[in-house]
C-alpha cells in the first residue's frame, strides 16, 4: 500500500510567506551623521570651487576660508566678553520675550478659534488676512509705535512668530475624535474639562508642530527689527558690516545667529520629547 504524504506549511510559515517587508532604498539607510557631513563637504566644496574659478565677486562672496576666520574671531570676540557678546545677549532677549509674547497670543487666540465658532467665523479671518500681509512692512510702524528699543524687535518677532503657533493649537484642538467627544459628553463633563482633559493632550502634537515654526520665525523677526529699526543687536553689526562691503563678517554673525535658532527650535524638540512622549517623531528630528 503507498502512502502519499503532503506537505502542509505551518502557522509559522504561513505567516513569514505573507508579511511584506518594505525595501529599504540605499540612500534611506545611510546613517544622519554620514549624510549631513556628505551634504556639508559637497556644499564648502562647491562654495570653494565657485570661489576659486572667480565665478563671484570675492566682494559678495567670500571664500570658507575667509569666513572660518572671521568666525573664530567673532568667537574670540564672544569668549572674551567683547562688545559682539552683549549684541548677542540682547539679539537673544528680544528673540527669547517675542517667542514667550507669540507663545501666549498664539495659543489664546488658538483656543478661540478652536473651541469656538465665533472664533473661527470671526477672528481666523482677519488672522489670515494679517498673515498674508508682507510683515516686513509692519517694521516702521512697531518702530513708530513702541520706539527704538528692544520693545519693537520683540513685537515684531512676535508677530511673525503668532500665526503658525495659531493654526497649530486650533488644529491640535480640532483633530480630537468624535467617538472621545462623545464619551466625555455622556459622562457629564464640562466644556473645561473636556478642553483641559481631552482636547488639548490629543492635540499636542498640532500644537508642539506650530510652536517649532513659531520658534523658526522668531528670529527673522528680531533680526528684520534690527534691520530696519536700528538697535544694538547682531542684527545691527550685520546691518554695519554690510555697509562696510566686509562679507566674511556677515557670512560669520549670520552662522552664529543661526546657532542661536537652531538652539531654540531644538529646546522646543526636546520639550516635545518629554510632553508628547507616546509619539514617535520623525520629521524635524535630529537624532543620530
């Protein structure tokens, strides 16, 4: 008598041969340390090699070289407690109060526009209609309004910094689920509670999105102040050497402006990290 046998594949197998696995491209795989020191030595190459050939005028463009040095002695400068020091101690006050200023405007007319429908029929509007204004424009009359002290950098980097940090809070406010609104409201809880408990942890996310362009904006801000309103910051320094046709100092004061952001956006990152914890955070984040 012959048997015949078959051969059935197990749970186990049946499982390996169904999930699909996602390939991976080569250029995804490279680790982030690899990959911003590649960008970073294409870019200084490419800046030398434009440099070098004569393609720009040294006077708009000076060499890395030139920059590097002129950064370590804007370092020097700084270390040293120079005049460049307190230039950049007040640039960082009106960049610090214009981000707390945007932070509390931003998310109270966040709430009205999210929690209520006058908010959103009445206020967002004209929000809106504000934000597409060039802001610019609006340097002269902060200036005119509060003078030439620190007063007008500060609103005007909070008035570029307000409108993201509105959106996101009224968005954060807005994606909260209806099956949880619902189940607040048969519970009995109020309009706080559900607002404090319910909506504001669910839009965490939304919100912390917002204050990170909120936290981009508020040194152009400041800066454009500067700029355009005098002061003593290192916005004026740039203002003054530009004048002066002394491109290697620009290039170097705007490098260490861009620390200073660079700064605050990640204080804001890794605020989010320890508020938000249960999310996963991909974009925007600088880990290795």
């Amino acid at each position: 008598m012959t048997e015949f046998q078959t051969n059935h594949p197990t749970d186990e197998e049946t499982v390996q041969e169904t999930v699909w696995e996602q390939e991976v491209a080569f250029i995804d795989s490279v680790p982030r340390s690899v990959a911003m020191t590649f960008v970073f030595v294409v870019f200084i190459g490419t800046w030398q090699l434009v440099t070098a050939l004569g393609m720009v005028s040294p006077i708009i463009l000076p060499t890395p070289i030139e920059t590097f040095k002129d950064m370590i002695f804007v370092g020097q400068n700084l270390l040293t407690g120079g005049y460049m020091l307190d230039s950049l101690w007040i640039t960082i006050l009106e960049v610090i109060y214009g981000f707390a200023l945007a932070i509390a405007i931003g998310f109270s007319l966040g709430v009205l526009v999210g929690e209520t429908a006058f908010g959103e029929k009445a206020v967002m509007p004209y929000l809106v209609a504000i934000d597409t204004m060039p802001k610019v424009a609006f340097a002269p009359l902060f200036v005119a309004w509060l003078g030439f002290g620190i007063e007008s950098k500060v609103a005007l980097a909070a008035f570029i910094a307000t409108f993201p940090i509105v959106v996101g809070t009224a968005a954060g406010l807005h994606a909260a689920d209806e099956n949880a609104r619902m189940l607040f409201k048969t519970m009995g809880a109020s309009r706080m509670q559900t607002l404090i408990k319910m909506k504001l942890p669910t839009g965490l996310p939304q919100i912390f999105t917002g204050l990170k362009i909120g936290a981009v904006g508020v040194m152009a801000g400041a800066i454009t102040g500067e700029f355009l309103g005098g002061g003593k910051g290192f916005g004026e320094l740039i203002r003054v050497a530009a004048s002066q046709l002394n491109t290697p100092r620009v290039f170097s004061l705007i490098l260490y402006l861009s620390v200073v952001g660079l700064v605050l956006y990640l204080i804001v990152q890794w605020t989010q990290r320890r508020v938000v914890f249960w999310q996963k955070e991909t974009v925007g984040s600088y880990d290795g």
